[in-house]
C-alpha cells in the first residue's frame, strides 16, 4: 500500500510539473508570425493576400532553421505587443524596436537588423539640409510607434505632430504637402522611397540607433536562444548581407552591414 501510494504521489508531482511547463516556439509546427502589411520592402501584402519583403524573408529563414513552417498574420503598429500576448501569434517580425518600455510586457530574440532613426522629406525641399531646418514643422506620427518622441527629446527640438494610422496615410499627407516630414526607422523610409520612385529624400541624419528584434512572450529561453542561433546562421552564411541588398538597395541607405547585432539576454 505504501508503495502504490509513493507511485501515485509521484505521478502526480509529475503532472503538475508538466501542467506548468511554459509553452515554447521549439513545440510548434507551424509558427505564426505577425508582420507589417505596409510597408514597402519591409512587411507588405500583395493583392493576393501574400506577403513579401525584408521581414518576411526574414521569418522564412529562422522558421526554416527552427523546422517549422510559417503562417503569416497582419499586424499594424499598435497591435505587435498585443498579438503575441494574446497568443494570436508566436512570434513578431514587425519593425519591432527593443526598448525598456517593452521589454517588461514581452522578450525580443535578437536583434536581427541594427538601423538608425532617420528624417524623410520632400525631393524638392531645398530649405531642409538638417533635423534644426524642421524645428516646429508638421511631423506625420503614426500610431502605435514612438520614433517622434525620440526627436522631440533633441535639445532645441520642437515639432507639431499629425496623427495617421500608418506609413501609407504619412506619404499620402507628404506629397499633399499635409506635412512637412516623416521620422522612423531608415529601413522603414528606405522601403517607402523604393516604391515612391524619388519623390522624397533621407537626410541621413542618423538620430539614434534602433535594435529591430523579434518580439516572443515571456518564459520561452530555449525559443529565444534557437531564434538567436538562426540569426547568426544568417549572418554567417551572407543571407543577411543579401537580404538588405535586395530589398534597400538603391534607396540611398547603407547597406554595408556585415556584423550580427548584440543579442538581447533570453529569459
């Protein structure tokens, strides 16, 4: 009797242990990815519901390193933290910087690109040679992202700010002459030259720089660090190099990018 008591109790700690197993990436088939529908060379969808660029090609790769097929979601800027902590998605790719702020809501693997804040203007402006030249100029900032306060915090800085729901409705307001400039990362603006075909310009300023990594839910270290692995595989293996390249080339950003970023610390 005191025996089969001792099987039973343990077989119940054992239930319990499994019971509360954090559930992992590594466990998936197929992992679901939330990325931009937006933006050009980065996250876009095709008019048959396909999409295409940076951060796709991207995901195909570490899901591929990982065996697992992929299944892509659209996220908007404001919903990147809320797919993955409401288990809509197992993972984000989706210009998604690392900062403090979010870190304490989910995990990044990575980073897997290493960019610059960055000011798009108008072609045409020749009265914009610096950020200074937009000291209380109309600045499109769009939802869910934070890049203009990050420009506001420039000593002397000061900007009127117009909200827009995304990249796409920002452009529309530039060419309108609605606004006056667009700050963001400078993949993001590179990809949104490639496709306007020279109506704006970088200034290439460089504000600061942007750790762009894939965003995980919390208590997954051994997705974390695959994810890491297959990063640098990429880079290794030129992929990265490559990459860039093909989607950023000729926009006027550099593409000389040859080092894996610093990774974040998996938790």
């Amino acid at each position: 009797m005191r025996l089969f008591m001792a099987v039973v109790l343990l077989a119940g700690l054992a239930a319990g242990c499994g019971g509360t197993r954090s559930e992992s990436i590594l466990d998936k088939d197929t992992l679901v990815v939330g990325v931009r529908p937006d933006l050009p060379s980065l996250g876009l969808r095709r008019p048959d519901g396909t999409f295409e660029g940076f951060d796709i090609d991207v995901a195909r790769y570490v899901a591929r390193r990982l065996g697992s097929d992929v299944r892509f979601i659209p996220v908007l800027a404001a919903d990147r933290i809320p797919s993955l902590t409401s288990k809509r998605a197992d993972l984000v790719l989706a210009t998604l910087s690392v900062t403090p702020d979010r870190k304490t809501k989910i995990a990044f693997a990575g980073p897997y690109y290493t960019s610059y804040q960055d000011v798009m203007v108008r072609a045409g402006d020749p009265r914009v040679k610096a950020v200074r030249d937009l000291k209380d100029r109309r600045f499109c900032a769009v939802e869910g992202a934070d890049p203009t306060k990050r420009l506001l915090a420039l000593h002397g800085m000061s900007a009127r700010l117009v909200p827009a729901k995304d990249y796409d409705a920002c452009m529309t307001m530039i060419k309108a002459r609605a606004v006056d400039a667009i700050t963001t990362n400078d993949v993001i603006l590179a990809g949104l030259i490639k496709r306007d075909g020279g109506g704006a310009r970088l200034l290439n300023v460089k504000l600061s720089e942007q750790n762009t990594g894939i965003g995980i839910r919390h208590g997954d270290p051994d997705g974390c660090v695959a994810l890491n692995q297959a990063i640098t595989r990429m880079y290794q293996d030129g992929t990265a190099r490559k990459l860039v390249a093909k989607w950023f080339g000729g926009t006027g950003l550099d593409v000389a990018m040859t080092e894996v970023p610093q990774f974040e610390g998996c938790d």
